[in-house]
C-alpha cells in the first residue's frame, strides 16, 4: 500500500476532512523539504515528503468534529493511534515513529503517563522526526491554516509547559 491509498482509504475525496488533512499535511511537508534544502540536512526528499503527509494518519480516529473527525478517540491519542495504523498497514517504522513523536514538542515519559499515553518517551529522535515536529508546529488544522508566526507557535508551547517551550526552542536551534 502507498501513502495516497492509505490517505484515500482514510480520508475520502470529497470530505470536508480530506480537505483538511491534505491542505495541513502539504503545507508541513513543504516546510519541511525547505528547511531540509537550506539547511542541507541529509535526508531523502521522498521520505521527508511521505513523513509529513503521513504524520497525522490517526486523526480520523479521534473525536475533532471541528475538522470533520468523528471517531471516539480524544485527539491527543491521534499520534499514537496514527503510529499503529501505520505499523498495521505495514508502513515502515521511520513513518509510524514520527506519527508517535511529533505532538506537541515531544511528550516526556511522565507527561505522556500523565496524558494517558502509557508510560513511554515521545519525544522526537531522529533527524526526520524533529523536522517533522518542528515543521508542524507552524500550521493548525482549523480556523485560516495559514502559517503561525515564531511568537505564535512560542506562545502555543508555553501553554503546554515552561518544558514543551524549552524542547521547541531546542527545535527552533536546530532548524532556524
């Protein structure tokens, strides 16, 4: 199975949903191919750009009738529950671990244990799963999906926590 036939299967041509997914996930993925060519990160495009469309695979799976999801699942579970879907399709594991990884700026153990996660490091690795993460933090999924600004995105990881703002701005170094 490809990348598209897994987005068709979930996302359907003519949802409101698909629409969604695909406007947020190519806009991630161009970032990310951008920021890959400026920074001359060693990466293949090809895998940075089916990261970035696959990395929110699992939202269709949560309860976000806000962008047309109406599964039972809370939102929060969307990276994890992605992860396996990927696995299960039998994706390869770079995709599956950058769905795992890419919320917020990481999840710690103790901060995915605290969000009902199980108790497991979610904190992005990899080269490509911290691309990806920083990448999507720059664009939502609702209201103008136009791309956040520096302080925008700041303010989002400082409600989360002092820590999620101290990982993004690890992020923001490393790509910036």
């Amino acid at each position: 199975m490809t990348a598209k036939q897994l987005i068709d299967l979930y996302y359907p041509a003519g949802t409101r949903r698909r629409d969604i997914y695909l406007k947020h996930c190519r806009q991630v993925a161009g970032k990310a191919l951008k920021i890959m060519r400026e920074k001359g990160l060693d990466l293949s495009p090809r895998e940075v750009e089916e990261a970035a469309m696959l990395h929110d695979i699992g939202i269709c799976l949560t309860d976000a009738p806000g962008i047309d999801c109406n599964g039972v699942e809370p939102y929060l579970r969307h990276g994890v529950l992605g992860a396996k879907l990927l696995r299960d399709h039998g994706f390869p594991e770079i995709y599956a671990s950058v769905a795992e990884r890419h919320s917020g700026a990481g999840l710690t153990k103790e901060e995915s244990a605290a969000l009902g996660l199980g108790h497991r490091d979610l904190c992005p690795r990899t080269l490509l799963e911290r691309l990806i993460c920083y990448a999507d933090k720059f664009y939502s999924k609702s209201g103008t999906m136009e791309e956040k600004s520096l302080e925008r995105v700041r303010t989002s990881m400082a409600k989360f926590s002092p820590s999620t703002l101290a990982r993004f701005e690890s992020l923001h170094q490393e790509f910036s």
